[in-house]
C-alpha cells in the first residue's frame, strides 16, 4: 500500500468542504466518496436505500435502543458500522480516495496514508453559499447553517476522540473564506503532495 493517499475531510456547513474535496480528489486523481456512497452500500447489503439515508450519521435514541455485549439494536449504529467496514474495505483494498464527513479520521486514523483536513469559512461567506446553492432566504440560510453544523457536531463528538472543528485534531485546518475555493483546494494539493515527497505517509 505504499504511496496510498487517504484523506479525509471535515468541514462546516457552507464552507465548500464537499466541493473541495471534489477537486482535489480530480486533481490527484484518485477516488472521491460521499453521501452518494450510501447508495452503493444499500444495493450491496440489499436495504432499502430510505433507510441507510435515514439514520446516515444520526445517534441513537437511549431509551429506544440498548448494546449487549457490544451488540447494539440501534438502527443508527448498525448504519454506522456499515459505512466503517464499507470504508475500511475500500481502504484494505489499497485504493487512494478522498472522504468526506462519516467520520473518516476515525476509522482511518491508523492508515499510513491517511491526512486529516478541516475545512472551515466566515459566517457571511458561508451564508451566502448556502443561499444560493439552496435558493433560501439570509434568515433560513442562516438557521440551516446552525442546525447543520450542530447535528455534525454532536455526531462527530458522540463518536470520535478529537472535537469538531478543534484544529489539534487534525493535520490541516483552513478558512476557504480566506482563500477561495480554488486556492484552497491549490494550497490542500500542495500539503498533500509535499507530504509525499517528504515520506511522511
């Protein structure tokens, strides 16, 4: 597996992360999986597409389910570990990729080709991303901003040992608002590559 790259992405709501992570995945040309990923994982695991994306990174409801001997009942777990063995396979396999979101520095941490980057804006930049990309109005806009980044948040804290957003957790934080999309996703390029010059994954 020398010279794998895994990179994996964390982003705020509005801050272009997907887009990003989109290009960079072109530019190195290597794999890029998102949320369309659970389309394939539905088809290969013979569910219902409706409920993998129901309780895509979602928690569980205490009271509505309980683990036994770390066997849990939990609809949200068992999707989550279903996207872990399904990532964990496609790095087994040896195959270079971009990740964005589910947790990936998680379940990649140990890699040695795994990078970990965070992707982060200014709130007025972002706002106005998410109301054109979503045709809302600067009050939703802004809601929907808030409510996104607190489900990711909770998720991601629920489930992994670094927090949200705290730049100690990953190898890489960056303000697209300071650079813009396309210098953002020049600089992450540059990182990922010296990094491999340097022999450093």
């Amino acid at each position: 597996m020398k010279n794998q790259i895994l990179i994996t992405i964390g982003r705020e709501f509005g801050s272009a992360g997907h887009e990003i992570g989109e290009c960079i995945a072109k530019k190195l040309g290597i794999g890029f999986y998102d949320r369309a990923m659970l389309y394939e994982l539905a088809s290969n695991l013979k569910i219902d597409e409706d409920i993998i994306e129901k309780y895509d990174e979602r928690n569980r409801v205490p009271f509505l389910s309980r683990t036994v001997r770390n066997y849990s009942n939990s609809l949200e777990d068992m999707v989550f570990e279903f996207q872990k063995n399904y990532i964990s396979e496609k790095a087994d396999s040896g195959e270079s990729f971009v990740l964005v979101g589910r947790c990936g520095e998680l379940i990649l941490k140990d890699r040695p080709g795994h990078i970990s980057i965070f992707i982060l804006g200014n709130k007025e930049e972002k706002i106005a991303r998410i109301k054109e990309k979503y045709n809302l109005n600067t009050y939703d806009a802004y809601w929907e901003m808030v409510r996104s980044d607190r489900k990711r948040k909770i998720y991601h804290n629920s489930r992994c040992q670094g927090k949200w957003g705290d730049p100690r957790a990953y190898d890489m934080c960056i303000n697209s608002s300071s650079f813009g999309v396309d210098n953002t996703v020049d600089l992450l390029v540059y990182y990922i590559k010296a990094r491999l010059s340097n022999s450093q994954i």
